[in-house]
C-alpha cells in the first residue's frame, strides 16, 4: 500500500517535523487528492507522545473496544520482585477479551522489552477487583465491574506489542509470550496534516471463523470447515484474497472429496511457520484474515 520514496525527487519544506531524512515511504490519500510521506517517528517521537496519539485514536481504530492508560504495577506471578508497568490495557466492550499493551520505538533495546513482555505474559492477575477498581477510577465512560472482574478471573490476557515499526528479529523474539505485533505509522503532509496508518494484529470483529492447519509439504492450510469458504462464495479452484497482519496475498482455495485446503500460489507463504494452527476470520468489512 506503501511505496518507496526517494526524498531527492522533490523539493521537502522544512519544518520541525522534517529534517533532511524525515521520509521513509508515502501514500497518495484520494479523500484529499495529496501525498503524504511517513515520518520516522523513532526520530521525531518519544514513547510518550506515541502513546499519546494512540490513547486519542484508539476509538476509531477500534470502536468496540476501551482502553486507558495503566499506571499500575503487574507483578510476576512467582518472582514477586519483579515489576512492570504496561502503557494500556484494553478490552473488548462485552468483556470478552483483553490486552496488556506495550508501546516501544523500533530502536528500542531488545533486553528492556524482552523484561517487559515477560512480566506481562507471566504476571499476577488474580486481584480482579483490585484491577478493576483501578480501571473504574481511570475510564470516562460506561464500565461493568462484576463484568469485567470475571473477565480478569476467567480469561487469559493478550500481549501486544505496539511500535512506529516491527524489527525484523522482533517475531523470534517474543513469539515466547504468544505476543501481537502491531504498528502504528505516522504520515504528514506539506501542510503538517497528519494521517495514521495501521497494521499488523490488532483486534478485529469478526461475523465468522474456521480453524485451520499449515502443512508444509502441501505449502497449504488445511481448512477444519470447508463451508467457510462455500458461505462466503467461493467454489474450488477461486483464488482468494487473505490478510495476513493487514498485507494480503492471494490463494487458492481447492476441494479434495471431504479435505478443503488454501493452497499458497507463490514458493514462501507468508505466515509465521512456527505456528501451525491459525484462525481464519471474516471480519466486519467482508475481509478474510488469518490470525492467531
């Protein structure tokens, strides 16, 4: 969606957001017929400000879901000396599910957030109602606490990782703690108007889902429900569109008797390998996706 963009090509007005090396791609928006060049934001931001700017954009980016800053300790379940505090947490408005959030710039030391996303995936949260208490206290708006206690209680907390960029090492990294990997990417334009781009794994609506299994002798995923596909209206043989982190690819949807699987019509797939068995999702804007 992106394309490369060599800031030489044009003339580049200088303000307090664009030094000599402030472009890394641009994006032609048609809304308001204008380029508008990404900022490197690990440059022109600190972790502050990022968060600043997602804290205000979180409702559009996801209308059913809530967030607030979390400026509370959680506390490693067994070490109980070690402590971390998370930039959000954020949970779904019927209460179903959550994330522990952390924001970090792609120049970010590894060994810090390493330490950070351990804490959360390995922390304490068995004081439901001291954490909600705490929620309550902090959000502006409609809130649930029995709800959301036996959210806590009952469901496992997702991490996520939220940066300007993902480094290339981070998916080995931190895979460990069964992390999200999302980006929030900031553009401008000659006139500091300023546009938001998103990508990677953040929470979606979905109407429906199927399972699925990657072989990797077939270079394929094996669908648990075929009619996922058929309901949809797709017939063996249709390519098809699949997101996977927000990029999409085209595969191959085929029908073997009984077997139905997504054949990968290129030689690498691109999906984590480490993983072999994902969800496929159709979301509220008719898109498929595969996600964890």
């Amino acid at each position: 969606m992106a394309t490369i963009f060599n800031p030489k090509a044009v003339q580049v007005k200088r303000s307090a957001y664009k030094p000599i090396s402030w472009v890394i791609t641009k994006i032609y928006a048609i809304s308001f017929n204008k380029w508008f060049y990404q900022l490197k934001a690990s440059k022109h931001f600190d972790e502050l400000t990022l968060q600043k700017i997602l804290l205000y954009k979180f409702q559009a980016l996801l209308p059913n879901h809530s967030a607030i800053y979390y400026d509370k300790n959680i506390v490693h379940k067994t070490l109980k000396k070690l402590k971390s505090k998370p930039d959000f947490v954020l949970w779904k408005n019927d209460y179903t599910e959550w994330y522990v959030i952390e924001v970090e710039l792609v120049n970010h030391a590894v060994k810090h957030i390493d330490t950070q996303l351990k804490n959360f995936f390995e922390g304490d949260y068995s004081d439901a109602k001291g954490i909600s208490d705490y929620v309550k206290s902090k959000f502006n708006g409609g809130f649930d606490g029995t709800l959301f206690e036996n959210m806590i209680l009952n469901v496992v907390p997702k991490i996520m990782l939220i940066s300007d960029r993902i480094h290339p090492t981070w998916y080995n990294e931190f895979e460990k703690y069964d992390c999200y990997f999302a980006t929030l990417q900031i553009y401008v334009d000659e006139e500091d108007n300023f546009l938001y781009r998103i990508g990677g794994e953040f929470p979606q609506e979905y109407t429906t889902f199927t399972y699925c299994n990657f072989d990797k002798r077939l270079r394929a995923l094996a669908i648990d429900n075929g009619h996922f596909f058929k309901n949809v209206g797709y017939q063996s043989g249709d390519k098809v569109k699949i997101y996977y982190r927000f990029e999409f690819e085209e595969w191959l949807f085929k029908e073997y008797g009984d077997e139905y699987f997504l054949e990968y019509l290129d030689d690498i797939p691109p999906l984590d390998l480490t993983i072999k068995r994902h969800k496929l999702i159709l979301n509220n804007k008719n898109q498929i996706h595969i996600v964890k």
